[in-house]
C-alpha cells in the first residue's frame, strides 16, 4: 500500500527537480513581499517587530495560494491523474503523498528561510525560533486545506484565481493564531503553548479530513 | 472471472447517451464497441471503469458490482483512454517503472527494457517523453500493456496516432492477451484478427437512432 506512497512521493520530487524555476518562484515571490513592506511601511525598529508577524503570514499565505493551482493542474492535463484514480490504492493515501510533496517543495522552503525574514525584520533570537516553529505546524495545514480548493477547481476556466478567493477565507484561523504566537513570544512573561497547541489541532484536524476530501472532490471532477 | 453490465443508464445533460444496456464479457473474449461519433462510448467505458458513475443500472465484476470492491477491481483493470498518463518532464524509462509502481508492480530493469524494445522503442529509454513524437508518445503509453498483470483491458482508441507497423503489434499484443485468457473491450474502426477466443459486438449508433426516430 505505501509503495504507491513512495513512488508518487518521489515522482513528484523528480518532477520539481526538472522544473526547479517553479520552486524558486514561490521562495522568490515570498521574499519580495517580505521585503516590500519595510519599503511602504517604514523601517524603524518598533514598526518593523510589529508588523512581522502579520507580514510573514500574509507573505506565507499568498505564496502558497500560488503554487496550489498546479497541484493536480498538470497531472490532471497529461491524465496521470486519471491513471491515480484508477491505480488499486486507496486515493487518499496518493493525495497525501501529492499533499507532503507539495508541502516540501513550498513550504518547507518558507519554514527554512524564515530566519532571514528575522534579520530583515530585527527579530529577537527566540523570536525567529518560535516563526519557524509555528510556521513548521502551519503550513502543512495551508497546503491540505489548498489541496481540497485545487481538486474542486479542477478543469475550471479560472480555476487559479477561484482557487485563491476559496482558500484566503479558510486560511484565517491559521493566519490568526501564526502571527499571534509570533507577537506573544516578543512580549515578556506570555506563554506561546496556547497558540502551539491550536495550531497542532489544526494540523491534525486537517490529516485527519483533507485526504478524504481531497480525494472525494477529485472523483468529482473527473466525472 | 466475468464481467456483467445490467441495464446500464447515462444520460449526459438531458441527453439520453444509452439505456437498458446489458451485456457479458468472458475470459478469452474481445469485445468491438461501435459507434458513431458522440454515441457514448467513452463514457461507457469510463463507467466500466469507475470514473464515471452511470445513472441507473449496475457493472458486476465476478457478480459483486465494482464501486463495493474498489482496489480489487482496479487490480484486474488497465485503462487507457484519449490521454496517454505520461508525464512530459520524466523520461521513458522513469514513465514506464512509475506508471507500473502506482499500479502495484516492481518490474525489473530488464522487464522495463524487454517492454520498450517489443513496442519499437529500444534506444529511447533515457529520452525526455516531451521530445518524442506523438506516435512514440502513444507507444510508451502503449508499453504499460506489456508490463501490466491486468486482465480486464480498457482501451479508448488504442490505435490513434499509431503508424502502420505500430498498428499490427498492437493488433498482436491484444489478440495475445484475449489468447492468454485475458479479456479486453475497445473502441476502434480497426479490425483485430484473433487467433483464437472470441469477438463480441457492441454497437451504440442503433440505440441513438431509435432515440432520434421517438
């Protein structure tokens, strides 16, 4: 069963490999948003803390909304996915495997540059520690919630922008309680573990469902 | 090991594609789907397939209809529709080894290269798929047949693109395969001569004209 896991976990990898422009732009876009707002905003030490943590969310969000229309976009076109339908595994097993591939080609990249946006920003040691801690639990959840979007905008003309407008809404939570850990932990004598263990909840909640429907969603719009 | 299609419904829109379709395939039968153009059969053989879910009616695999067995179905089942399910990135040799790992197999190397050299593209093996040509394409997509362990075989026009030599392997692998006790259903305007097993008929055009007529 996780042998199909396996081979479409680094299919997809390879994939991106031949294709490196497509990893960089999402890392690429994510900085230059990051980099803009000390330009608009003003870049003294006391503005810049405070406006961080929201920017790297924001910054997060955008980036990974970006690279959601080509999650099943391409395979979708080329029928790989309808051969992914019809292989004798369970579908939400291989949607994971395109979720954990997508998450390491854009997230994880975004968890490994965040200290970069630390010293951009003028962030405290501690500080850059729990960014890239809430951004490790975060993002996953970004890319499986996006995950559902992309299928269900599957074939669509337009589907990119559709994409964005149905995923920016549901990733509040997420963007809420991300950039809150990130100011709490600049704020002496306040604990972080409320908005860590929220964020967890999430990301379990989100394997738990998005596979599922994920998968349910694809079938539909192959149909 | 049969398959059975009961009273099998699609409509697409308000557009009835067929209704009270019942046939039967067997081990060793080949069936010929015919059909003019916008008939359905596409859609009837994506609904063998479980891509499709049919309005009314049932499709039985050895009597248990195919969406309550899910993977053991699909473990019998080889489709190969309009698109070719190859990836233009990945070379024709990584196509051909993933293509076979999604379906559950682990072919070696050397049934990888023995498949690429049956199918006329010895040589290839280490090409860029987006750098062949569309009949080359057809064939890498072509090659899974020499790999899979299927035994129901779907195939939506096997035979375009396909040069003329390409054309009578293909006539070869899929007679081998009804003569193997393997059971293939396709559309086509080509003939396929069997050496042995049987040749069923299944035409679409009639139901529509008789729907055209009401």
């Amino acid at each position: 069963m996780f042998n199909a896991f396996w081979v479409l976990l680094k299919r997809d990898l390879l994939l991106a490999l031949r294709r490196r422009s497509e990893v960089f732009t999402v890392l690429f876009f994510f900085l230059i948003v990051i980099s803009l707002f000390p330009l608009g905003v003003g870049s003294e030490d006391a503005t810049l803390k405070k406006i961080a943590p929201g920017v790297v969310w924001i910054a997060a969000l955008l980036a990974s909304t970006l690279a959601l229309d080509r999650l099943f976009a391409n395979d979708y076109l080329d029928g790989t996915l309808e051969q992914l339908i019809l292989a004798p595994q369970s579908l939400s097993i291989m949607v994971f495997a395109k979720m954990l591939a997508h998450w390491l080609l854009t997230g994880l990249p975004l968890v490994l540059i965040a200290p970069l946006v630390g010293l951009f920003y003028h962030l405290p040691t501690a500080t850059i520690g729990v960014m890239m801690l809430v951004l490790l639990l975060g993002t996953p959840v970004l890319s499986m919630i996006g995950a559902i979007a992309a299928a269900l905008t599957l074939g669509l003309r337009g589907g990119g922008v559709l994409v964005s407008l149905l995923v920016l809404p549901l990733y509040i939570p997420i963007l809420v309680y991300g950039s809150g850990a990130i100011s709490t932990s600049m704020v002496e004598g306040l604990s972080i573990q409320p908005y860590i263990l929220l964020l967890s909840a999430f990301m379990l909640l989100a394997l738990i469902f998005s596979p599922w429907a994920t998968a349910s969603a694809l079938k539909i719009s192959l149909e | 090991m049969t398959l059975e299609v009961k009273n099998l419904q699609c409509i697409r829109g308000d557009r009835e594609l067929f209704t009270n379709l019942s046939f039967q395939l067997e081990a060793n039968q080949l069936m010929m789907l015919e059909g003019q153009n916008g008939s359905g059969k596409t859609t009837l053989l994506r609904s063998l397939c479980g891509l499709y879910l049919q309005d009314e009616g049932d499709i039985l695999w050895d009597g248990v209809p195919i969406h309550k067995q899910d993977e053991n179905y699909r473990r019998e089942l080889l489709y190969l529709g309009h698109l070719n399910g190859i990836k233009a990135d990945l070379t024709v040799i990584e196509n051909l080894r993933i293509n076979a790992g999604l379906a559950g197999e682990v072919p070696t190397v050397d049934v990888l290269m023995d498949a690429l050299d049956t199918i006329g593209l010895y040589a290839f093996e280490d090409f860029p798929t987006s750098q062949l040509s569309q009949g080359q394409k057809r064939r890498v997509a072509l090659a899974r047949l020499l790999i899979s362990k299927a035994k129901l075989w779907v195939l939506d026009e096997p035979f375009v693109a396909l040069d003329i030599a390409a054309v009578e392997l293909l006539q070869t692998i899929i007679a081998n395969h009804v003569d193997n006790g393997g059971m293939v259903i396709l559309t086509t305007h080509q003939e396929v001569p069997l050496t042995s097993g049987k040749i069923k008929r299944l035409s679409l055009s009639d139901k529509s004209f008789d729907k055209d007529e009401n």
